[in-house]
C-alpha cells in the first residue's frame, strides 16, 4: 500500500534542438533515464530541469502529443521540441498558444543593435533600453509580440508565451541566428521602418526636407524618405549600401 509516502520513478528524457543549451553536457543530444518523485507532471519536471516553458512547443510520451499537465509514468520515453522548431510539427502543437500572425518582436535591454537590424529588415521591433522585465512580458503578451532576450530567467516566467534565448553575442550573428530561427527570409520588407524609433517611412518630395540634411546630401541624392514619426530622413548614401550588403549576406 501507498500511504501517501512518495514513490520513486524513473523515465526516459530526450531533448532535441536548441533545447540542450539548457541541459547540462552529460544529457545533450541523448536520452537520458532521470528518476524522480511521484506523482509529477511534465511541467515540473521541465521545470526543474530549468529549460524555459517558454521555449518548449511539443512534448510527446511514448510517441504522442501531451499536456504539460501530463503525469509522467514509470518507464515513458518523452521527447522535447522547441518553439518554431523547423520540422512540421503544427499538426500536434500542446500548447494553447494564440497563433502570431505577423512576426512581431520585443527585445530586452541587451539587445539594441539587433533592434535596428530588426527594424531595418522592416520588423515591427519594441525594444526600449528602460523596459524592466514585466513591461516586456506584459507588452509581448498583449501586442502577441516574441521576446527575444539574453536573459534566461526572463523566459522562465509563466506568463512568456513567445520567447527566445539568443544564443550569439555578436550582433550580426546574432541576426542571422534569428532570421533563420523565425525563418524570416520571405517576411523582409527591407528599409520600410525608421531604425530609431520603429515607425513607417515615407517617400516625401526632395524639398520638404530640404532644410533637414546638408547641402551636399541634398544635391547628392534623389529620392528621400521621412519617418512619420520622429522626423528622421534616410537616403541610399554609403550606409545604404553596406546595409544593402548586409541582407544580401542574409539572403545566402
Ligand atoms: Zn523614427
């Protein structure tokens, strides 16, 4: 008889893609046997293990789809899949994720430079060097907007719906790890957003910004667009083209 005393079980675990970067070396890319008490639900078990919730999107036992609800039993064999995991897993998705049906993002304070880049391909892109976590959480999940974050803990929270840890520290691989991640290549409307502030531009008529750029820009260059927002001008000068540069490096 069982009077209430907890019992020891053991089952199966395999975590696959990006998820090992939260697991410790020894259970990378392997099933691993972990025994633990009873009774206990996936959830805690993920959590424990401190992969983000976050980042998980499908959980199978012995083969099919589970709850995060799902009581764990002697034996099981679950495998773990990230979030926008580029197998086609959407038939089978647990979670009561509302669908994003534009690619929208919210960065945290790390991430500035990976911003504008963002912006630059023409992603909607909040980021905000005074946002404290509970903004970012609280604006993704009302504006449906993904985190992408260097910051572990912030995608432990139960309230992140989207999120993702960036793993590159460098800025443009820290693009490139996100345009393929999101596989964002077919979504770029490139140089339509004002990097500084995230707004649309606009093409406007060579004069009306006569007095706001300098007179050899002026008579340099033809068109000009204008953020509707903060007034900012851009023309396709030399930082145009190394930008340019930059999204047909992407593109490959
Ligand atoms: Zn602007």
């Amino acid at each position: 008889m069982n009077d209430g005393v907890d019992i020891r079980k053991s089952a199966y675990f395999r975590f696959y893609a990006e998820l090992n970067d939260f697991i410790p070396g020894s259970r990378k890319q392997r099933s691993f046997k972990h025994s633990f008490k009873t009774p206990v639900t996936v959830r805690e078990l993920l959590e424990s293990f401190g992969v983000p919730l976050s980042e998980v999107d499908l959980v199978l036992s012995n083969g099919e789809p589970v709850d995060l609800s799902y009581m764990v039993q002697e034996e099981d064999n679950i495998s773990v899949y990230p979030v926008f995991e580029t197998l086609d897993i959407s038939p089978v998705k647990i979670t009561n994720k509302p669908p994003l049906r534009v690619t929208k993002f919210i960065l945290d304070a790390h991430l500035g430079k990976l911003a504008k880049y963002l912006r630059m391909l023409g992603f909607d892109t909040l980021y905000d060097n005074d946002f404290k976590d509970p903004e970012i959480i609280s604006i993704a999940a009302s504006q449906h907007r993904i985190i992408l974050t260097r910051d572990k803990v912030l995608l432990k929270s139960k309230e992140v719906n989207y999120g993702y840890y960036v793993r590159a520290i460098e800025k443009h691989e820290q693009l490139r790890e996100v345009v393929k991640k999101f596989d964002l290549n077919s979504q770029f409307k490139s140089f339509s957003r004002c990097m500084t502030c995230n707004s649309l531009l606009e093409q406007v008529e060579k004069n009306k910004i006569k007095l706001m750029v300098d007179e050899d820009t002026f008579r340099i260059f033809k068109e000009f667009y204008l953020c509707k927002n903060c007034k900012k001008v851009y023309w396709k000068g030399s930082h145009f083209l190394r930008m340019e540069k930059m999204i047909r490096d992407l593109c490959d």
